[in-house]
C-alpha cells in the first residue's frame, strides 16, 4: 500500500488575521503557545487497494505560514513528521502556491501538462465535439517532433474513427515502418510529407509536436485549421483567427469529487490532483519538463487515466491574433 498526503491550509475565507475581536485574539495567541500544531483534519480517499491520499489541513491560512516565525514554522515541520510517520507516507505533498520550505512537503511539479501531451486524440474527440464536427470527416494533421512515439499514438488511436491522417516529418524512415504496420491493421490511410505549408492549408486539426518555424512556409497559412499545440509555431504565417490549444482541464469523476474537501481544490488544481495519482499509482517518471520519461509509460497512463474515471473536462485556448499583440 502506497500513502500520500496532501496538505493544505485555510482558506482565505477564514479572515481570523483581520478581524479584530476577543476570539480572534485568543486564537492567534493559542496557536502561538501551544507546544505541539495539530492538524484541523486528516482524511483520506482510497485509490484502490494500492494507493490512498490522505488529505491534511493544517490550522494556518497560507499567508499566515508564510509571515510565521521560525518558532511557528518548526511546529509545523514537526506535526507534518509526526502525521507522516503514524500513517506511514511515502509522499508528502504541499501546494504549489507555498513558498517557505516545510522539511516534509515537496511540490509535485504536475500541472497537466503529462495529460495533456499525451492525451491529444482524446483531445481532437473532445474538440470535434465541442464544434460539431464529424470525426471521421476531419481532416487531422500531425507535425511530427524530436519524438516519433507521440505522433504514432496518436495515428493509432484515432485509427478506428477517422478516414485519413497526414504526417509531416523530416525523418520519414523514423516512423513510417509503425505507420505501415497501424494501416494494414486498420485500413487507415496515412500520408507522409515535408510540406507543412500544404498541410495546413488543408487541414481541420493540426496536432503539432514539431518546430513550425524550421518547415519553409512562405505565404501566410489560408485556413481556420484548430491548432493543438505542443511545439513551436510561426505565428505571423496564421490567420489572426486560428485558435491554438495549449492546454487542457481534467475532470476527477463523482468518485473523487465526492471524497475531496472542497478546501483542497483551492490548493491543488483537479489535474495536479488527477496526475499525481496516476504517477503514483503506476509509478510513472518524469523529468525536469514535466514530460514522461518513458516512452513505455504512455500506454500505461492512457489506460490509467481512463480507468480511474478521468476524462476532458475542458481545454484551453487562445487565438493567434492575441498571442501577436502581447
């Protein structure tokens, strides 16, 4: 059985710091003197049989941590150990927001961004939703990157429901032996070029893992293709209205939505939630970018996310013409 915790504070509708009164006073005061911090609430939503978050709310709103002397800050450290300790946690996590150091408390430096890089035929179904479009109909580009697993996952995946893919690369024997391999598998038609400028004139959907800005793109792009991007663009080559996404929101499920203390969604984000789950669940790495480490993890967590009753809530996104007037 894995333990982690996820501590968290009050939130700032508890205003004790500015309210003036007896109460207050004798709050502050109490806190001050007392020997040992104690935790508000210590509770906990099991996983499964091998995994179980524990969530601990501590006595202090965060700015109050902040401001608190080393005395304070000691105390702390000091019941974090102790809670640590008495249910045997592997991981103890503390909010991003948080910048004193507690001995205990690590960051997990999740954001979203692992499901979201991997997730981007989820993402193109959840897109084409949204607008209306027919899936099979689309037509879904994909600029390939330094890493030819991503856009290989990403054919495979959407092979069942669409009719045709194009793949721009400069590395065509890189890949195209598993293209072949996903199309005689499927009937999927697949296409493999370099000119990226034709692609995105053509294309509905554009999954770019690449750099746009090393293709030789002349003219301006003469389409509203919808650009999932994890790459680089050549924003001046776009029409000021094509819409680029550059992120993505992860639903928890009623199971987890249940369970959490909504003072806890002030603290963590439901995807930082959702991915240190799965990354401890299934004992995913990844590196100082927030990308997996293995490529061998990706079906791993594609299969996780899903079984754990996660799924798109929502994406983010932006539009060219914004991006260009910052």
């Amino acid at each position: 059985m894995k333990n982690v915790a996820l501590v968290y504070f009050l939130g700032n509708e508890v205003k004790w710091s500015k309210r003036i009164s007896l109460m207050s006073i004798f709050r502050k005061l109490k806190k001050l003197f007392a020997f040992k911090v104690n935790p508000l609430s210590v509770n906990k939503v099991a996983i499964d049989e091998s995994l179980t978050i524990h969530m601990v709310k501590l006595p202090y709103t965060l700015k109050e941590l902040e401001k608190a002397g080393r005395c304070t800050k000691n105390k702390v450290n000091r019941c974090l150990s102790r809670i640590c300790t008495e249910i045997s946690i592997d991981k103890c996590f503390v909010p991003a927001d948080l910048t004193s150091t507690l001995e205990k408390g690590v960051k997990s430096g999740l954001t979203g961004n692992l499901a979201f890089k991997v997730l981007a035929a989820d993402i193109t179904r959840y897109i084409c939703a949204q607008k209306g479009f027919s899936l099979r109909d689309v037509d879904v580009a994909i600029i390939q990157g330094d890493n030819a697993m991503l856009p290989y996952m990403v054919i495979k995946q959407l092979s069942p429901n669409v009719k045709f893919i194009t793949l721009v690369t400069d590395n065509r024997d890189l890949i195209e032996k598993k293209i072949e391999e996903v199309c005689y598998e499927t009937g999927l038609s697949v296409r493999i070029t370099k000119d990226a400028a034709s692609v995105l004139n053509n294309s509905d959907v554009v999954i770019n893992y690449g750099n746009l800005r090393s293709f030789r793109i002349i003219n301006k792009i003469d389409s509203k293709a919808i650009i999932i991007n994890y790459g680089e663009l050549k924003e001046d080559k776009f029409a000021s209205d094509n819409e680029v996404i550059f992120g993505m929101d992860i639903g928890l499920g009623d199971r987890y939505t249940v369970s959490i203390e909504d003072d806890l969604l002030s603290f963590y984000s439901n995807s930082e939630i959702a991915e240190i789950i799965l990354v401890n669940k299934a004992g995913i790495m990844f590196d100082s970018a927030g990308e997996l480490a293995e490529n061998s993890d990706l079906d791993k967590f594609i299969k996780m996310f899903y079984e754990k009753g996660f799924y798109v809530k929502g994406i983010y996104n932006d539009r060219i013409l914004s991006k260009n007037n910052k």
